[in-house]
C-alpha cells in the first residue's frame, strides 16, 4: 500500500487500541496489541506520517532510531541487588530503567500526556548484542523489567533485506505478533503532502514531467545510485533557504541530496531553466491581472514541459496567499477562543485587565513548550498560537495606554481590535480571491480549453490550502470549470465536507 494508507491503517488501530471499555480498561488488553511494523524502502516517509499522526490525534510521540543504541541503552545498566528467599540472602542481577523507556515516562512528565506512540525506527538493523532483547521487546513490550506505559502503541519501521544489509530477519513467532504494513512510494500521494508542506514548485513541476525520477535504487559500478522522496523534500527545502539568501544552486548542491548523477543534472538545468520561465513570465503581473500580450503570445506558443512549467509557477504563487489566509483564520480564530475566556474572567469583581491577559500569555506559551516537546504542533499550528500571543501581547499594550475604567470597557477595546484585525483578515482574503480568479482569466485566455485548464483545476482540488480557501471563500471560475470538465460531482461531497468545517 502506499504511504497515506499506511498512516490511516496506523491511526485506525490506534482508535482502536485507545477504546476503553465503561470500567476504563483497554478493550484490547495492553499485552494483546500489536506493536505496528512499517516494511517499506528507505526515505519514503515513515517517520514523516509518524509526526502527522501524533499532531492529529494530540498524542505524544518518542522516537528512537535502534541502530544508535547498544544493549545497555536499550536494556538499562545491571546492578546487584540482594534478596530474600526461603530465609536465606541471595545477590541478584537487576537493571536499571531503559533509556527508551524512561524517554516515554519523561514525555508524560513534561506535557501531562498519557497517550502516544513510541516510534522504533530500523528495528531489524539492531546489534548482535541487542537482537535478542529486541525480539523480547517485540513480542512483550518490556526492555528489561520495565514495560511500556498503558496508553503507549508501540510502531515500528524497518526497510526490506535488499536495501539494507545489516536487515536480521525475524522469526514466525516474532512475526505472528506484529501487525506488519508493507509499503511503497507513490509518487501521487507524496505530491498531496508536498503541496500542504511547500514543496518548492521547481521540484513538483519536474516531478509531474518525469515521475519516474520520484523515486529509485539502482546498484552501479560506482555502488549504490539512489533518490528518494526524502531526497526531493531536503532539497527543496534547502532550495528556499539558497533563494533566500541568494545564494547559487548548483548541480554539486542537487547532487548532495539526489545521489542518482543523471537525475541530479537533469533537475540542476531544469532549476536553471524554471528560473529563467520565472523572470520571462512575470507572474507577478499575471496575479495582479495585468499580463502583457507578448507574455500571453508565448505561453501560446509554448511547448507542453513550458506550460506546465508556468502552471508550477503560477500555483505556487496563488497557493502561498491561500495559505497565508489560511494561517490568519486559524490564529483569529485561536484569538476568538482566548477572548472568550477573557471575557468570563473581565466580569468578576476586582479582576485586572492586564493580570488576565498576563495569564492567557503564559497559558499559551506554556501550550506552545508541552507542544514542541511532545512533537505534536504542526507548523500551521505553531503559527497560530505564535499569532495568538503577539496579538495578545499588542492588545495588553493597548489596554496599558488606555487605562479602561472597568472590565466591560476593556473587553470592548479588545473587541474593537479584534474587530479591525478581522477587517484585515477579510481584506486579504478577498485580494488573494482577487489573484486566483486572474490565474483562471489569464488561463482562460492562452489555454482555452485545453488540458492545461483540467490540470489547474486537479492541482487546486488536491493542494491542501487550494482546497480550504475554495470552501470558505469560494471561486467562481473554479466552480465553472470544475463543473466543465465533470470533476464537479466527484469533488461535491469533499467541498461540502470541507464547508461544514469551522474554520
């Protein structure tokens, strides 16, 4: 199966292990569930959805690479403790906690989480020394004396025999008690991540043209030639950075992450050639609605690799004020919920303005800590409490320089910036309406009806924030081509799911 199968198989079982019956015991017994075995190659995303699972469920999450831990790590130190049995004193080996272990009852310490997940990655690359303790874990969930917490699912991840050669096999009996997920890249599912996760569009437009460069291991004379999905993801993030900083990419920089030479010096000209597209075309005229005609005269006459070139351009543009609206309606929304609470706390008797917006900051900031710990924030959702706490932070100045009489004319300043930024929200939400509607016109007017205009529409219905930004905001001219080109009644239902969220 492919890899976002995979993540629903994990996130399902999950449900399933968390179900309590009414007394509060786990339906299925600790003992009785199977640690989760992901088998697939290397780079695919496996720790990747390990991460996206653990944000989404609000769990927490320890991982752990086994083939940087030696028995002792793993298992815990001996040391002698004596014992009485039948009158007579005996010294007994015992073992410290392990490593791993004590890992998962600290997390529980630092952010009150009693539920996670323990990521074991490589688990069939262990030392000799460790294999035995290992299969024992596998099967039991303990590391010496020492079990797993209730309320921890154990998952692990190995890559198959031929991608590695340190891979021990297990034997039937560890096999029969493990819930084994085999799988394998897909290159259409990795691009739904790559559009949530910004993906640099260099990358996804040369992928669209030559998927079969996503992903691929070859044996050579020279050793192992390899790219893989984690590969794209590295170097497209790195690609912003050199952007950034203006900075040169160069093939000897593609080749640092796409270890395939060929691959890496087809994409290194094709950076060079989506640079200069990127100049020629000027999209920055064509989002305020004023492309000049000798741009339109070449996009027309064009080559297809060019005009899906300009499509990556163009969607990468548009995409990233769609996210950004994205972004603001989540931190208001997070603002709406703290002045709520702020609001209950204004009306009491001898309550201080400042003191509850005080505490509302360090509740959030304290928030934002346990959440990076526990590894279970996304990035939107960093950025929509980082929002929160400088609003917050604005708004107590605010009342500091305004000095309101009571609580009810403090909270009515808060409203009143409240209010303003939500005039802000609406204000760029209806410019970034504004740059799609004249992506589909300056479409409309070069492509036609070609399958330039079916491939716009698709890409905007699978990218996350595409898709979001239409359901709130709406688009006419992606409805009437989506409607065109009878992908409507297909993507109806996943609208109206999307609508019905509250964003």
């Amino acid at each position: 199966m492919n890899i976002k199968e995979a993540k629903e198989q994990i996130k399902n079982a999950m449900t399933a292990y968390f179900t309590k019956d009414r007394f509060g015991n786990y339906v299925i017994p600790v003992e009785k569930q199977r640690p989760v075995f992901l088998m697939g190659p290397p780079g695919i995303g496996k720790t990747a959805i390990m991460e996206q699972i653990a944000q989404e469920l609000g769990v927490g999450l320890v991982s752990y690479s086994m083939t940087h831990h030696t028995r002792q790590s793993a298992l815990g130190l001996p040391f002698i403790e004596t014992k009485n049995y039948g009158g007579k004193e005996y010294s007994v080996s015992e073992y410290t906690m392990s490593e791993i272990i004590a890992s998962v009852y600290d997390m529980m310490e630092d952010t009150g989480l009693k539920e996670g997940i323990l990521f074991l990655d490589e688990i069939n690359c262990v030392s000799e020394t460790l294999a035995p303790s290992m299969l024992q874990f596998l099967q039991y969930k303990v590391f010496g004396r020492h079990r797993v917490p209730d309320g921890w699912i154990v998952v692990t991840a190995g890559n198959p025999p031929e991608y590695n050669n340190s891979v021990r096999d297990f034997d039937i009996v560890t096999w029969d008690r493990l819930k084994r997920i085999d799988v394998d890249p897909d290159y259409d599912v990795w691009k739904e991540y790559a559009y949530k996760y910004g993906v640099h569009a260099a990358v996804m437009t040369y992928l669209d043209i030559k998927k079969a460069d996503f992903y691929k291991i070859e044996t050579t004379v020279d050793g192992k030639s390899f790219v893989t999905a984690r590969g794209w993801s590295d170097l497209s993030d790195m690609i912003r950075l050199y952007e950034q900083h203006n900075l040169k990419v160069t093939e000897s920089l593609v080749g640092q992450y796409l270890q395939n030479r060929k691959i890496a010096k087809d994409f290194a000209v094709y950076y060079d050639l989506f640079n200069k597209y990127k100049a020629d075309y000027q999209v920055d005229k064509i989002l305020a609605g004023e492309p000049v005609e000798v741009i339109k005269g070449r996009a027309k006459a064009a080559r297809f690799d060019e005009r899906l070139s300009l499509l990556g351009l163009l969607l990468d543009a548009v995409t990233g004020e769609l996210h950004e609206v994205c972004n603001e309606e989540n931190a208001q929304k997070s603002l709406l919920e703290v002045l709520k609470a702020v609001r209950l706390e204004l009306v009491r008797p001898g309550s201080r303005p400042d003191e509850v917006l005080d505490r509302q900051i360090t509740k959030r900031q304290k928030d934002l800590e346990t959440g990076k710990r526990a590894g279970s924030l996304s990035d939107d959702d960093r950025f929509a409490i980082d929002s929160t706490i400088s609003a917050l932070d604005e708004e107590r100045a605010i009342l500091m320089e305004k000095q309101p009489e009571n609580g009810q004319a403090a909270f009515a300043l808060l409203k009143g910036d409240f209010d303003s930024r939500t005039k802000q929200l609406k204000k760029h939400a209806d410019e970034a309406g504004k740059k799609l509607s004249n992506v589909f016109r300056f479409c409309e007017d070069v492509f036609q009806d070609g399958q330039e205009m079916v491939i716009l529409v698709t890409e905007l219905t699978i990218s996350y924030y595409g898709a979001h930004f239409i359901s709130r905001y709406g688009c006419k001219e992606y409805f009437d081509h989506n409607r065109e080109l009878l992908f409507y009644e297909r993507q109806k239902e996943i609208i109206s799911e999307l609508e019905s969220l509250e964003l």
